[in-house]
C-alpha cells in the first residue's frame, strides 16, 4: 500500500513529537520529516515534495500564512493542511483563498487528523467541524465587507505595518524582531490601530486586513 507523505511543520518540538507518533501509527501513512520555522518548511516542502503539510500559523521567521504563499508559488500539487489554536473564520479565510486544503483546530487533532489527512490526500477539503457553520455562513454565503466601524482616521505607514503582522499571525516579540522595535511599542501600535478602527481583539484586525486587501500580495 502506498502511504500518504507528510511534512510536519511546527515550532515546538514536543507537539512535532506527538502528531508524528499519531501519523506514523497508521499503516496509510507516514512522516517523511519535520520542520520548525517557516522558511525551513518552505525548503523541505520545495526539495521533499510530500503529499501533505501538516502547517502551523505561527511559526518564527515566516509566519504560516507566508510559507503557506510560497508553497502554493513553487509546489502547487502539494497539499496543505492547517492545524492551529486559532479557531478563528478570519484565519480559516485567509487559508482556503490561498488554496489550502483544510484547516484543523489543535485541540481536536488526536481524534480529527487521521481523517482530516486522509480528506486531503483524496482531492477534497476538510474543514474542523467546529468551524463548518463559520464556513457556511460567513465565507461561502457572505460577501466580504470593506468597511469597518471606527472615526475613518489613517493608519500611519508603521501601523499599517504592524496590523499586516498582526493578521499573519506573528506574535508580538516575533514583530518587534522584525521591525527592529521594542515588544512595547508594537503593543503600543496595536491599541492604536484598534483606537482609531473601532476593532476589539485579533479576529476584527485579521477581517479588517482582509478586507483592506493587506494580506493578498506576497512579501519581497
């Protein structure tokens, strides 16, 4: 029987540890190898070709939206399939317009993962059942809109910046790093960004970039 190839890519060694012991106990499939930042999973998926990457969103280096991006760019036929802490429509979004194949929350990969792997490596697209009615309702029978509550006031070049970061996922030490600022300062920049859009939390910022069209173009 041929096996299902799966690249794992997540930052923490120990949850890398249990899905490849999970994977690896079914007979249909197997973990070819890992991966713990973002470009490292770009690179293996690229010169290892698997039929799944099992990807996580926030990752150091290239956040999982990013290397998601460029795996689509320069190995479509592999297949991608997120697992993440964020059950969030925004997130689930972003995912499937880039062409991703599924979208697992982590708290149901021990009982939804073989099958979720198995959804994808057929051709179909798995989606958490927690998130199925988000899907229906929001992302399917929805439009998007481009509007967004607050006093219309402009982001500055830096806050916009920020915001972009903020929706791929990078957490907030991973920003500073980026931009050469304090942890404070990004913090500072982000109530800002909330103050003058009128947004509460992760999931509005994620929607309003979106909408604003901050997170369609590839990163240089």
């Amino acid at each position: 029987m041929e096996r299902t190839r799966v690249l794992i890519a997540d930052d923490h060694a120990v949850v890398r540890a249990g899905l490849r012991l999970l994977i690896d106990s079914e007979d249909d499939m197997e973990v070819v190898d890992e991966a713990g930042d973002g470009w490292q999973t770009v690179e293996k998926a690229v010169a290892i070709r698997p039929d799944v990457v099992l990807l996580d969103i926030t990752m150091p280096g290239l956040s999982g939206l990013e290397a998601a991006r460029e795996i689509r760019r320069k190995a479509p036929e592999v297949r991608l399939l997120v697992l993440t802490m964020h059950s969030d429509e925004a997130y689930l979004r972003q995912f499937l317009q880039i062409g991703a194949s599924g979208f697992l929350v982590k708290k149901a990969a021990d009982t939804e993962l073989v099958a979720a792997i198995r959804a994808v490596q057929r051709g179909e697209t798995f989606v958490d059942p927690s998130l199925t009615q988000v899907l229906v309702d929001r992302y399917l029978e929805r439009p998007e809109t481009t509007g967004a509550p607050g006093s219309g006031e402009e982001l500055t070049a830096r806050e916009t910046e920020v915001l972009r970061l903020v929706a791929q996922g990078y957490t907030s030490q991973q920003i500073a790093d980026r931009l050469s600022i304090s942890v404070n300062t990004v913090e500072t920049h982000r109530a800002h960004i909330m103050g003058k859009l009128g947004l509460r939390g992760r999931a509005e910022l994620v929607r309003y970039a979106l909408a604003r069209g901050l997170l369609t173009s590839e990163r240089s």
